[in-house]
C-alpha cells in the first residue's frame, strides 16, 4: 500500500511531499516526491517481512520459525506451507524483491 | 480540585498536497499516530477528559479513525492555521469552564508524538497546579556549531539548553489569560510554554523520555514504527 503524507526532507530543507510504503503493516520506504531521496525501513525489507511472517505463523512449528528467522532466503520454500493466504503472501513478498 | 482536561493536537498546520494524509493518520504497525498520541491520556487517572484538536476538513476522519482504534474521546474541535491557532482556539473553547473553575487544568500534547506513555504525567499535573506551569523536556546532548561562509566559527555551550517536549501543562485561568494576552499582542507562541512564559508565568520542565519524538523527518516514521514494536 502507498500512502502520501507531508514531512520534512532534509535535502530539500523544507516540508515536501512523500509517499510512504507500507508491505502488510511494516513500513517498507519512505520516498520524497520532489528530490527522491530513500528512507528504508528499519529492517532490510526482507527480514522485516520474515519478522511480519513469524507472527501471521505462531501456531506453526519451531522449526519452521527457525528456519525462517535465520535464512531470509528460505522464505520461498517455506510459503507454501505456512501461507493460509498464499496469494496475498506471494504478491506482498514480490512487491519487496521488486 | 477543578477538572483535568487533556487536549491533543491533530490539525496540523500548512497546506498538503492533493491526496496527501496528515501525518498524524500515519499507520504505525496497526495503529494511527494519533489514537497512540491519544490513548494515554484516555483513562488516566489525572485526566478527567480528552479532547482531539483536527483540522476542520478532517472532523470527520478524525472521529472515524479514531472510534476504529477504540479511542472514546470527549470531543474533537475544530483546529486553526497554526498550531498556535489551534491551542488558542481550544483554550477558548472552554473560557467559560475555565471562568467558572470547573476546569482547573488544561494539559497540551502533540498529535504527531506518538509514543509518550503518561508516566511523568503526575509530576507535570502536580508542578503545574503548585506553579503554574510544567513540560517535559530533554538535554540537548549535541555540540551546537555556528557556520559562516568561511566555515565553522564556533562551538556554543549545551549544558542548559533542553529539547522541549509535550505533554506542556498548565492551570487553565494562567492559559486562557495568556492567550488572550497574546491575541492582544499580536502573538504567535511556537509552542504552549513560550505563550504562557511572555506572562512571566514560571514553567518548570521536568525530564521526559528522549523516545517521546515528534513526526517531523522520514526518519522519525521509521524509529516510531520499530519504537511501538519495541517490548
Ligand atoms: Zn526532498
């Protein structure tokens, strides 16, 4: 989801337009519409996801958990199954490798 | 002992661009900023009732946003062109409660300060009531340098300069009479403090939370997100 909202850029040295975008409920980017300038997500994009994941999977086994936690990568693996919603889940994680 | 009123700012001030949101309707991980900015007042036991300050084409969304997170508020008001505008028109919102000593206190917060837990809320009532006024605030733990064309030209002292912060709380008769001194004067106050001080009404800071930060950098989105996710 993308979402416009005013802040300060620091490169532009004014309140600018920026758009906000968001990946389930984690903040992916934050980008000034007048210079472009990037502010990522506190995570990498990917590992934010892989923390979204392990709450949507809390019933799943440890295992998988683990698995998921410590190898990013291991996500494309595991989505089948873990994902009660594997399309949604599927489109959120290509909006992040876009 | 008069009532306790809390009074959280959300109208924002400046124009936006077409479908831009007010930043204070920013998700942060599932929640507005403003119903977090609100949420600790509602309920507290210092505070007898909460009100939301929105600009006037945002009444609505306001009430709507804010009923979904489950924030029952007392009323939202219609909010000015500045932030000062917005706290003068608040405050004479209630000019006759305040007249008549049912509202004893009046406590300003920003809307855009979404992490502020109430913890110092009782020592910021109990300094307002005792002196008149009372803010959290934080050292400023920076080296301050002042730049010329030539460069740098010198380093200034920090040691008693604070960041302010919100909540700021006051005796309500010491605002309403400082607002009005400032419309008087011609007066635009950057924040509650700085219009109740030109009264020479003493405002003691007490220390708040370096994690209470205001919305304002892109930056500022991305710590909130991860500080609400913090245990
Ligand atoms: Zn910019």
């Amino acid at each position: 989801m993308k979402v416009k909202s005013s802040l300060m850029c620091q490169n532009c040295g004014r309140q600018t337009s920026h758009e906000l975008h968001y990946v389930g409920s984690s903040l992916h980017e934050i980008r000034c519409l007048q210079c472009s300038t990037e502010t990522w997500g506190h995570h990498h994009p990917v590992a934010g996801y892989v923390g979204e994941m392990r709450g949507r999977i809390v019933t799943k086994p440890w295992r998988v958990l683990r698995e998921m936690t410590t190898e990013p990568a291991a996500i494309r693996s595991l989505l089948p199954r873990v994902a009660s919603k594997p399309v949604r889940v599927a489109s959120e994680l290509i909006e992040i490798l876009r | 002992m008069g009532r306790t009123i809390a009074v959280v700012l959300g109208a924002g001030s400046g124009a936006r661009a077409r479908h831009a949101v007010n930043k204070v309707y920013l998700d942060l991980d599932g929640l507005p900023v403003i119903a977090r900015a609100v949420r600790p007042f509602i309920d507290h036991p210092e505070v007898d009732e909460t009100y939301v300050v929105a600009a006037p084409g945002e009444l609505g969304a306001c009430a709507g946003v804010l009923a979904d997170a489950g924030c029952v508020v007392h009323g939202i008001l219609p909010g000015g062109p500045s932030r000062h505008a917005s706290e003068a028109g608040a405050v004479e919102h209630f000019a006759d409660r305040i007249e008549s000593g049912e509202i004893e206190i009046v406590l300003i917060h920003d809307g855009a300060r979404p992490i502020y837990h109430g913890a110092s809320l009782a020592t910021l009532v109990d300094r307002a009531r005792k002196g008149g006024g009372a803010i959290c605030g934080v050292p400023l733990n920076e080296e301050l340098v002042s730049v010329t064309d030539h460069g740098a030209s010198g380093w200034r002292s920090t040691e008693n300069l604070w960041c302010a912060q919100t909540p700021q709380v006051f005796q309500a008769a010491v605002l309403l009479e400082a607002f009005r001194a400032a419309k008087a004067a011609g007066f635009e106050g950057t924040d509650t403090a700085s219009t109740v001080e030109r009264m020479g009404v003493p405002v003691e800071v007490v220390e708040g939370d370096p994690r209470n930060i205001k919305i304002t950098f892109p930056e500022d989105v991305v710590l909130a997100a991860s500080l609400v996710r913090a245990p």
